[in-house]
C-alpha cells in the first residue's frame, strides 16, 4: 500500500480525514497536524523521501534517545501507530504497550517485525501476535539494558538475566518459543530456550453469580431510558447468551436485525459461532433499536451521546460494575467484568446437567481443552465424590495440639 503515500501531503490529508470521520474534536485533529508535521520534517532532514515503518521507528527511537520518556513522546508514539495503520491498509481501535517503552537496536526490531510476520502468516489471531511482539520486545529491550545488541553478543549468562528481568513471568513460555525461532530461522549457533525457567500461572476459580444474583443484577436496569434498553440488551446477551464482550461491541445490525439466529466470526479466535437467538434477548435489542440514535455506524450498540460512535470493551465493563453496585450484591473477592457472566453461564448449564461438549460450543470456545475449565467449576458434581477425612492420631495429632516431640 505504501504506493498510495508517495506524497508526505497525501498521507497527512487522509490521517485527518480518518480522525474527522470517526468524530474526533477540531481540537484533537489540530493535535494530530502538529505532531505529524514534527514527524515529517524529522524525516525530511534524515534523508526520508515518504514515510515508511521504518522510518516512524527510527524517529522514535531517536527522539526517546535524546529526550527519555514522557507525554511528548507517548503523544508522538500514537501518531506513528496511525501512520503505520495507514500504510498497512487498516485501522486499529487501541494502540498499547502495557505501560512499556520499548528501545530496541535496529538488528533487533528487524527480527521483532519479521518474527511477527511469520506468525502473522502462520493464521494466528490478532491478539496472540500481540502478545508475542510483547514479549519479544520486552525481551530485547533488556538484553540491550545489559548491553547486548547484536544476536552475535548473546550468551547463556545474558539470556538469563534478561528473562530473570522480564518481571511478567507469563511471558516466559513466548520467550522459549522465540529462542527457538532464533535457533531454526535465525541461524544462532545455540539453543538457548533450555535456559528459560518454566512459570506454571496458578489456576484461579472463575468469578460466578448465582442465577438469583444475575437477576437483580438485569432488574437494576432503567429500562424506560435511552441508555437503560442499550444496557439491558447488552447485558442479556452476555449473561443469557455468554457472548464475549469483544463480540458484542462488533455486533452489527444486519447480524441481528429480524433474525432467530446469530451468525458471527469470533474476534478472539476468528471461528464461526452459531446461537439460536433467545426471545428475551431478540425482544430487548428491538427495543433498543427503537430509540437507538440516528447513526452512521453499522455497530449496533453506539454512544449515547455524539458523536454516536461504536461502544468499546471498557463500556461494558463499566455498565456492569455500575448494575452490580446498584443491585446492592455482596461481590466479595469476585470480578466485576463481563466474562464473569460467561463465566456464571458455563456454571448454571454444567450444574444442569449440560454436557461440557455442549457448553464448550455455546460459549464458542476453539479448543477441547476448555472443557477442563468447565469441571473445576461444576463444583456440585465435585462434592459427589468428596471423602471424608480420616480421624487425626498418634505424632500427628500430637503435633497439631502443640505438644513437643
């Protein structure tokens, strides 16, 4: 696509015509035509002729060299982010690195941006490479920290301080697979993923309201409202139909629209999900759709207020900590997100009998695996086969009762 952006004119016209279609502020596109041009004129001075990925990092890196990090260069990272959506041909909603800047040699981005690439073409989902340039540039970055910036400089002694640096321990297992990578594709001469330790994320208990629960919570619902009815047919549709919140905001009117049943690609795992729509839910977003305000978005579920732009994942989020508070629910140590619905759902159907290979499909999960998730929840079956424990005697009992051996 870079053919379309020979021109640093051409580019800087159509950013600002995609901020101004998706509503942004006059303010916030005069913010953009600033941090653009500070952009430009940097590549202009270095010899760039149109703007490339490549150069948006170069840029970054060099202005994070001179002037660390701060807001400046965060607002600036944003503006390549866009830049780099435009030349690729799409436009993602949210840019984030977790809260990490990440500086990186060139050698070392190249094998980021190609590594990427490869797993890109490998089919897997958006998310997953993510998480994978995550934590391959996390990685990086402390080998460089430890100053180490060439695949020549690497040692045993380096590969360990650098994961003993990467403090998110679930990154681990994506490091060994990088490593490994290096090894096959890369032509580094050892295989250094043996060094990586092993991080075992300990299994949590899934957040579950009772059905009695999940009912107060839809009756604190202000159905006679504008935003009541958006709420009310958002909420159904992740607690009586376990749909993901990613799914839900994607959700667009011709997929539901006069129909009994949904139809959709799943934005987590890219499969096709099938549900028979549920009266209850089929009845609250018609009434939805009747007041809902008059829009260009093909979402269903849009902004209350203008400009009347798609809802995000944080929305919902937000309306259902705002309904359980309101339903006056003693939530504990229990989350408060919508996949705690899902969650409530998967729970109600085992604990009625229905099977986990049924319960894996209405949820749409991909992997047969999920069933497992599905067992440590049926907690009722699991005190079928409860035993009793045996009476305490001898050096034990003894122990426990504080007496010296």
């Amino acid at each position: 696509m870079q053919e379309r952006y020979n021109s640093f004119n051409v580019l800087r016209n159509e950013l600002l015509e995609k901020l101004k279609v998706r509503g942004c502020s006059s303010i916030t596109i005069t913010g953009y035509r600033y941090l653009y041009n500070s952009i430009i004129s940097w590549l202009k001075d270095n010899g760039h002729e149109f703007y490339t990925r490549e150069g948006g990092n170069a840029f970054l890196q060099d202005y994070i060299s001179k002037h660390g990090n701060n807001q400046y260069y965060t607002n600036l990272r944003t503006v390549v982010y866009r830049l780099n959506d435009l030349i690729d041909n799409k436009w993602e909603d949210v840019h984030s690195d977790k809260g990490k800047h990440f500086v990186l040699s060139d050698e070392f981005y190249d094998i980021v941006i190609k590594y990427c690439s490869r797993e890109t073409d490998k089919g897997l989902a958006t998310g997953t490479i993510k998480c994978k340039r995550y934590a391959v540039s996390w990685f990086f970055h402390e080998l460089g920290i430890l100053k180490c910036f060439s695949l020549t400089q690497i040692s045993s002694k380096l590969i360990v301080q650098a994961c003993t640096r990467v403090t998110d321990h679930n990154l681990w297992g994506e490091i060994r697979l990088f490593l490994k990578y290096l090894t096959l594709e890369e032509k580094l001469e050892t295989d250094y993923s043996t060094l990586v330790p092993h991080y075992s994320k300990p299994y949590v208990i899934p957040s579950v309201y009772s059905i009695d629960e999940i009912k107060r919570i839809e009756n604190s619902v202000d159905t006679s409202t504008i935003q009541g009815k958006r709420d009310y047919a958002i909420l159904l549709l992740a607690s009586r139909m376990g749909l993901r919140s990613g799914d839900i905001v994607k959700l667009k009117i011709e997929d539901i629209k006069g129909k009994s049943e949904i139809n959709i690609i799943q934005q987590k795992n890219g499969k096709l999900l099938h549900l028979p729509m549920i009266e209850a839910v089929s009845t609250a977003i018609d009434a939805y759709l009747t007041v809902r305000p008059l829009s260009t978005a093909k979402e269903i579920f849009i902004n209350i207020y203008a400009p009347y732009n798609p809802i995000s994942t944080g929305t919902i989020r937000n309306l259902l900590k705002k309904y359980i508070s309101a339903a006056d629910i003693d939530v504990g140590n229990r989350k408060k997100g919508p996949h705690a619905l899902r969650a409530s759902l998967a729970s109600s159907m085992v604990n009625d009998d229905v099977s986990y290979e049924t319960v894996r499909k209405i949820l749409g999960h991909s992997s047969n695996n999920a069933i497992k998730h599905y067992a440590r929840i049926d907690v009722e079956k699991l005190r079928q086969y409860c035993l009793e424990p045996p009476q305490i005697s001898g050096n034990f009992k003894a122990f426990l009762n504080g007496e010296v051996m």
